[in-house]
C-alpha cells in the first residue's frame, strides 16, 4: 500500500511537472505503465537502502527513524489548517532545517553505525539509543518550527498562497470569484483540452466533469461553465496532480484577460455551498446561517417578482414570483447572462435595466396572445469585492387582475352612457319611424289595386319594426335588462330565408353562397324577429370570415325538447387565444371603423333571454384545419296535435 501511494505522488509531484506526455498518444496507458515503473523504482530502492543498513538494525530503531522524519511536515500539516500566514518560503525553510538536523542526530547514526558523537556547544556526548532518540525528535521539531514561523512572520504570502490558505481553513467556506471564461460551451472545453490531453481524452473528461455536476452537453451558463470548469481541475488533479492540472486548466481554459478588472464573490456557489454546509455550522456562524437563510426565504416568498443581476448582467437570483410570471425556472436561468433569456421577457428587461429610470408604470406586454399591464422597479447595490453600485435589484409587479378590473369599470361605466344614449336615440329615431310607418299604412290603403306598391308597403312597414327592435334590443343590453319579448312558435327555417334574405341586399354577400339547409319541421319557442337578429349578425360574420366563392350553411337539429340552429362557414377559423372573449362587449378583430364589437355580444344576450346556449367550435374541419361552427340550442316547441300522435305511435 505504500508503494502504491508512493508511486502516485511520485508521478504526481515529481514526473509530471517535469514532463508531460504528447497529445497524439493514448494519455491513460502512459499514465499506467509510468506508474508501474515507479512502483518498481520504488521497491528497488527499498530493497537498496536494506542493503546499504547491512541487516543490522532492528525494526524498532527504522520505525522511531521514520517517525520523527515524517514528523518534520506537521507544522505546514497544521499551518495550512490554522494559520493562513505559513507561506511556502517559511515552510520550506523549516522543512529543510528539521530535516537537517534529523539527519545528522539519526540518520547518519544510524546508516554509519555510530555509538555517538560529541556536541561541542552544549557539551555533551550524544549517543542513540531507546532512551535518546526523544531528543533528536523534539531538536529538529524545534529548528523546524522556529525556522518557519520567523521566515513566515518577516515575508509576504503570493495571491496563490493566500487562495489555498483560504480554501483549507478550518470552519471557512470557500468563496470562488466570478470571471468570465473565453470558452462558452462544454464543445469549446472539450476543443481547448484536446491540445494536451488528446481528443479522446479531453472529451472523456469533459463528460464526466458533466455527468458529477449533472449538468446538460448544451450548457451555457457562465457559472455553470465556471464550475465545470473547476471540476475538471479537480478530477485531472486525481489523475495528473494538482500543479499539473492547476497549470493545464489556467492555460488552455483561461479566464479573459480584462475579466480581473471585475472580479466579484460568486454569491450563488456560496449559498449552494452553505445550503450543504448549514447543518454542520454551530454558535455565532450557525445564528448568522439562520438569519441568511430567513432573509432569502422572505425574497423568495415574495408575491412580487425578484431578480438580482451583477454588473455584467449576469443572473444572481429568480425567485418563485419570477418563475410563475415569466414561465423559466430558475435552475436553468441563474447564472446565465440576461441577454440570454426567452423573449419577450429579454427586450423588457434588458431595456429596463440600461434605461436611468427606476420605476416604469403599466407596461404592456404580450404573452401567449394575452395581454399583461406591469411596473417595473430598480435599485443599485453593492456587489462582494466590487465597489460602488455596481449590481441591480429589479423588482417586476403583476398588475394584469388590477387593469382588468379598472377595464371592466370603465366598460360598466361605457354601457351606462350608451344606455343613457340609447333611450335618447330610441326617442328621436322613434317619431321619424312612426312617421314613416304612417305613411306607408296610407300608402297600401289608397293604392290597394296596385299590388306591387302594396308589396313595398308592407316591407317598409316590416323593416320599421325590425328597426325598433333593435334599438329596443340595444337599449335592454345597455341596461343589463330582461328584453319583454313575445313566446311564440317560430319556424327556423323560415327564419333563416329571412335573414338570407335581408343580408342578399348587401352587395357583398354576391361573393360567398347561403344555402339554408334547416327542416321546415323543425320549430323553436321564441321571438322571430330577436332570432331572426341572431342570424343576420351570425351569418354577417361567417360571410366576413369566408374567402371569396365558399359556402355558408345554416342547418337544424332537433332533440327532445331542444332544437339547434348551426351556422358554418369555411373560413380560416378562430384563434384558440381569443375564443374566451368573442362574446365581450365592444371586443372585435376587425379593422378600426369596420366593427363595433357588439354583434356577438347582442347576440348572446338574445340567446340567454330565450333560455337557450351558443357554442363555438373552430376548426370544424380539424383535418384541414379550417372552417368554424356555431350552435345556438333554444327550447323546442311541440304543438298538441304531434304530441298525441307521438304518444299513440309509442303505445
């Protein structure tokens, strides 16, 4: 066993630095076979020193020998634990004067198989032996100490040094810089160690470093890249020795060169690493852990969205609010640059963080074709190891729920004053109408001969009372009222071809076809003209939504007590984002000036006051993904005579 730890330092601490193997061959069978070598070095040499002692010592002396030369490395032992201002001059000095004197007290004694010898200063005869040997330990354990600790106190320790003090003190948890590497992809490290390690080899590690941090091949995250690339020294350094793999890493995966003039503690891998270590931290440092651990706890709790960046914008914390507003986890932004995340989320924060202003008010932004109203909050912080205010806290409000409220309150406040509008409107528009009426009803009494002026004449008088249907319909939505309307059989049939034919005098219905496919049998309970309303405004949108030359088809289905009136068309269908709010008052996707946003929402007002429901299905063909289908379901009207007959077939 001690050969085989021997070997590897060896290879390690004395081969390696001196030599490295060539890129081109098979890097882990040199490693092998030099290490085998050594092995064999190692016990010749055993076998040498066995030799030269002529098989005159006994074990007991080789072992005390042994011991107090080992003895020599535990002031750097328990310097490099307890004392970070040991530097490497002091313990090589104090190494060398230790082992110095245990090589003149028991060493030289030993090999020369001397009885002893005198010491002229403190004048004295030393002599080796079972009850001496103590004062050759404590002498050169004493040179040792007094050597390092004076060099140690009178010199300055290197940036190195005082890193690796940092790193294996006792109770201090490690604090990693952030610094911005040249590589940006697991490719890029696994191209830049292939120059000495070989293809073969680089890609090897590089997955492996991958597969410990469980971290994915398309990793881009700068600090996932600053940790993979820490774990690759760490696992080369199993395999090559920390000198060798320190140096490597440094040069073939180095930092960029003006990334020192902005260095800062990397707050993430602190917290992960004080997240692992809490449990182990007691008194002052575990009371101070648990205050950290409730303040974070509070931000990330928070009911307000809050994301910390660095200087260069560089992700340092997303916390749960965040994740549910924007839809990113945060285990796969932090630690990525800002400039990286999903749209539109990047514009808006990017664009907010650059800009002087610390607060925006009702931003508006769109998101999986709905809409969010946000404020925007910043502040400036200090960053570890950074002065000034060089970070920012930018905090993100959801005011979606309070702007639709203020939007539903303006519409109530909208309808109002059309229902005001309207009950002026009916009055002023009502006496030109019974105007109008009144002449026509003269108009059919005098010329009752002329059977087509007579004809006109009852049109006129029909369309007057379509007209004052529908400012009554519009004044009875406005108020939020019931409409007092008439229960009466209506055909649905007959309806339709009524509706056909009024939106025929529109020049633009030449473009698409109607054909009124309903069943004649087919009857609904309700007012004719409020239904004839809903089909005019039914049909007038699948016409609009129609290419030019395709069909629109009304047809009817019947049930127990319900029947139904279909409405399809072949256009390009509805949105799946905006089928929720077809039926919103003064919502329309038509152009400015070419819809009022009220057709649908009439029309649903019609539909509840006849106790009947609408339906949307869009596409109707989902196979060509086109086409939209309405269903309006009314109460069906059966008269006496079809229910008797009904019942006596049944019997």
């Amino acid at each position: 066993m001690t050969t085989l730890a021997l070997s590897g330092m060896a290879l390690n601490h004395l081969v390696l630095p001196l030599y490295q193997p060539p890129a081109e061959g098979n890097i882990y069978r040199w490693l092998k076979w030099t290490r085998r070598g050594l092995i064999v070095a190692i016990i010749a040499l055993g076998y040498g020193f066995y030799l030269l002692l002529g098989a005159q010592q006994d074990l007991a002396n080789l072992g005390i020998v042994a011991f107090v030369a080992t003895l020599q490395f535990l002031p750097g032992v328990l310097s490099v634990l307890y004392w970070p201002t040991a530097n490497r001059r002091g313990f090589i000095a104090g190494l060398l004067a230790g082992i110095a004197v245990w090589a003149v007290s028991m060493l030289l004694p030993l090999i020369g198989n001397l009885q002893g010898f005198y010491i002229p200063w403190l004048n004295m005869i030393y002599v080796l032996d079972d009850t001496s040997w103590h004062m050759a330990a404590i002498a050169s354990l004493a040179a040792n100490v007094l050597l390092f600790t004076l060099i140690s106190l009178f010199t300055n320790a290197s940036p190195e040094e005082v890193g690796a003090a940092e790193a294996c003190a006792v109770d201090n948890v490690r604090r990693p810089q952030r610094r911005e590497l040249h590589a940006v992809s697991p490719q890029e490290f696994a191209t830049q160690l292939a120059k000495p390690l070989g293809a073969k080899a680089a890609q090897k590690e590089v997955e492996q470093a991958l597969r410990d941090l469980y971290l994915p091949f398309d990793e881009r995250r700068p600090y996932a890249l600053r940790r993979l690339r820490d774990r690759i020294e760490a696992n080369l350094s199993g395999l090559m020795g920390p000198s060798v793999a320190q140096d490597m890493v440094e040069t073939f995966l180095p930092y960029k060169s003006g990334s020192e003039k902005y260095v800062t503690e990397d707050i993430h891998f602190i917290e992960s690493r004080l997240e692992d270590y809490h449990s182990r931290l007691t008194g002052l440092a575990a009371e101070l852990d648990a205050l950290r651990r409730y303040h974070r706890q509070t931000l990330q709790e928070l009911p307000m969205g809050v994301c910390s960046l660095a200087e260069d914008q560089e992700i340092l914390m997303w916390n749960r609010a965040m994740e549910e507003l924007t839809g990113i986890v945060a285990q796969r932004v932090v630690g990525s640059r800002l400039e990286t995340i999903a749209e539109p989320w990047k514009s808006l924060l990017t664009g907010f963080a650059s800009l002087p202003d610390e607060h925006l008010h009702k931003q508006k932004l769109g998101l999986d074709g709905q809409t969010r109203w946000l404020n925007l909050h910043k502040a400036a912080i200090n960053e570890p190891l950074a002065p000034g205010n060089s970070g920012l806290v930018v905090l993100v409000e959801d005011l979606t729920d309070t702007q639709m409220l203020e939007d539903k309150l303006v519409h109530s406040e909208r309808l109002a004053s059309i229902g005001r509008l309207a009950a002026g409107v009916a009055h002023e528009i009502g006496n030109p109408i019974t105007g109008i009426a009144c002449l026509a009803q003269n108009l059919r009494e005098e010329r009752e001969e002329d059977g087509e002026l007579k004809e006109i004449s009852s049109q006129i008088l029909e369309q007057t009372k379509r007209v004052s249907r529908i400012v009554q319909s519009l004044m009875s939505f406005a108020h939020a009222g019931a409409h007092q309307h008439s229960d009466e059989a209506v055909c649905l049939a007959v309806v339709a071809q009524d509706a056909i034919g009024l939106l025929a005098l529109n020049r633009r219905n030449f473009e698409v076809h109607f054909y009124n496919l309903c069943n004649p049998e087919h009857w609904a309970v309700g007012d004719p003209q409020r239904l004839a309303q809903v089909l005019i405004n039914l049909l007038s949108n699948a016409r609009d939504a129609s290419p030019a030359g395709s069909a629109v088809r009304v047809r009817s289905e019947v049930s127990e007590h319900t029947v139904d009136l279909i409405v399809e068309d072949e256009g390009s269908g509805i949105s799946k984002a905006i089928m929720d709010r077809l039926f919103e008052p003064f919502f329309t996707t038509k152009e400015p000036g070419e819809g009022t946003g009220l057709g649908l929402a009439l029309v649903y007002s019609i539909v509840e006051e006849h106790y009947g429901q609408i339906t949307i299905d869009s596409p109707a063909d989902p196979e060509q993904q086109r086409g939209t289908r309405i269903r309006v379901t009314l109460p069906r009207h059966v008269d006496a005579t079809s229910t008797v007959n009904r019942d006596r077939r049944e019997n």
